[in-house]
C-alpha cells in the first residue's frame, strides 16, 4: 500500500470513528440501501474501475509511447506537483460542471447528490462510468509512466485527505471557527481550498445551498473565475439530497446505469403530494441554474432565476 493510500485510509477511519462518536450514524435512513448501500458500493466500483483504467492506460502508455516512460525521473517533484494539481483539478471542474449541466452526465454523477445524510462514506458516490471520466486516475497512471512517483503520490494523497474532510458530516470547520487562532487561518485557506462550508453548500438544499454552484474540487478560484462560486455562508445546511419534488432512480440504478434499470422512482427528501412547477423556455434561458429532470423537465433552482 503506498504512502497516499496509507494517508486516505487514516483519515477516513479518524473521521469514519468522529462520525459514530457525534451521533450521525444514528439519523433516520442511514443504513437503508439508498444511503449507506449506494455509499459502500461505490466504494468497491471505484476500486475496480480504478484498477481497470490505471492497468489500461498504462499498457497503452508502454505500447504506443515507450520512449517517454521515466522521462520525468530527473525533475524535481516540487516542481511537478503544483503543475499537476493545477491541471487535475481544473479538468475535474469542468466534468464536475458538466456532471451536473450535462443531462447524460447528470445522470452518471447523480448518486452523488441523492445522500440525504451526509458523512465521510459519501465521499465517492457516483455511478460507476462517472470515474472513468474523473481526470484523477488518468493524471496518476501518466504520471507513473513518467516517472513522477512522488508528484502522483502528492496528488492522490491530497485529494483524498480534502475531500473526506469537505464531506464528513462533523462539522469541523464550524467549531474551529469558534477560535479566534484558527478562525484567522481558516479564513486565510478558504480563499484558496475549497473547505467543508463551501462544498456542503454544493450538497445542500434550502437556505444555504445550491448544487448548481461552488463545482470546485480543490481550489476555489475555478469557480471565482467562471462565476459559478456561491461562497461559504458558515452555517448548517438546512438539509441534503435533492430539491422536493426531483425524485431519484432505485439505487441499483444510480450505481449501475445502464447495466441496471428500474422503473420506479423514489423521493430522497421528504416529500408529500408536490406538484412540479413548469418553467417556460424564458425563465430557463435567464436562470443561472437549472437541474434537468430524467424526462428532461427542467427545474429552476429556487433564488436562481433572474425576475
């Protein structure tokens, strides 16, 4: 087990363990297979697809471009490591974006956002194909090939320690900002990482949340940069999942599509009769976030729409 594995796997346990300790395990319809089912088996596609592309490509690499294996074992890994953070998380800005302005690709990324309780296990919740898109895996395997062992270990590492802290439902970020010490830093690194508040509002519905904004994976000035950042309000999200009304496919479906289809529909918040409002074709073109129903209805995100 390397070393970037080794440092993921801590701090999902240390987390994993915070989370029981603090009650979360204990909310209603965690251990349904809508919540911590789709969450474990997206762990294990993940591994497996994972595996599968990392072999893929470098077969391919070793086939096709054999003259440039190691071609990178002689720079410092200093020098790589930023280029190569700054590459991986702008491409995974846009498939993030995409995962959810892309109807097909909403599809494949919606398992992500149907977690009604969220926790460190729902780090890597997507359909099964949503990796094979992800850049991170394609990043690590090229960077292997060249040479960069260190570069790519860094990348890994980091990735996965931010995101298991961005989604653990202990609310760590609140309570350092209790400290005048650790306030000031927290406001110097959110300009900078995308911190816990700024993704919750990303998983969020209600007050403070809007999953049409805030895609950034790492670093938030993607999302400053095309305007798509919501900011961090430093509050409780009202709740997570979808908006009323936008309902989800069996969880058989959200991790396996299109292997796997089902025909019924199930709400992932609670929802009595509700009535979906049509939006004309107007307010769709001057709305600034729109989520596409799987008929391909689309629902204006509430506070979105430009009256």
């Amino acid at each position: 087990m390397t070393i970037d594995m080794k440092l993921g796997l801590l701090m999902l346990v240390l987390l994993l363990v915070a989370e029981i300790a603090a009650g979360e395990y204990r909310k209603p319809r965690t251990f349904s297979m809508g919540e911590l089912g789709v969450s474990l088996i997206s762990f294990a596609n993940l591994a497996l697809v994972r595996a599968t592309q990392l072999a893929g490509l470098t077969w391919l690499l070793n086939a096709f471009l054999p003259t440039w294996k190691g071609a990178l074992g002689g720079v410092s890994p200093w020098l790589i490591f930023p280029i190569a953070m700054l590459i991986d998380d702008y491409g995974n800005y846009w498939v993030h974006r995409m995962g959810h302005t892309v109807r097909w690709m909403w599809r494949l990324h919606k398992a992500h956002h149907t977690a009604t309780n969220l926790n460190v296990l729902a780090t890597m919740r997507n359909n099964w194909i949503f990796y094979a898109l992800i850049p991170n895996t394609t990043m690590a395997a090229l960077l292997y090939f060249l040479g960069a062992t260190e570069a790519a270990m860094g990348v890994l590492g980091l990735k996965i320690v931010i995101l298991n802290l961005q989604h653990t439902g202990v609310r760590w970020d609140l309570w350092l900002r209790k400290f005048a010490p650790t306030g000031w830093l927290l406001n110097g690194l959110e300009k900078i990482f995308v911190l816990q508040d700024y993704h919750h509002v990303h998983h969020g519905i209600g007050r403070y949340g809007n999953a049409s904004s805030n895609y950034a994976n790492m670093f938030v000035f993607w999302d400053h940069l095309h305007g798509t950042s919501m900011g961090s309000p430093r509050k409780h999200q009202d709740a997570y999942g979808l908006p009323v009304g936008v309902e989800a496919e069996p969880w058989y479906e959200q991790v396996w599509w299109p292997l796997f289809r089902g025909s019924r529909r199930v709400a992932t918040v609670a929802a009595s009769a509700f009535e979906l409002p049509r939006f004309s074709a107007e307010e769709v073109a001057r709305a600034k976030a729109v989520i596409y129903l799987p008929d391909g209805r689309p629902v204006v995100v509430a506070g979105a729409a430009a009256r």
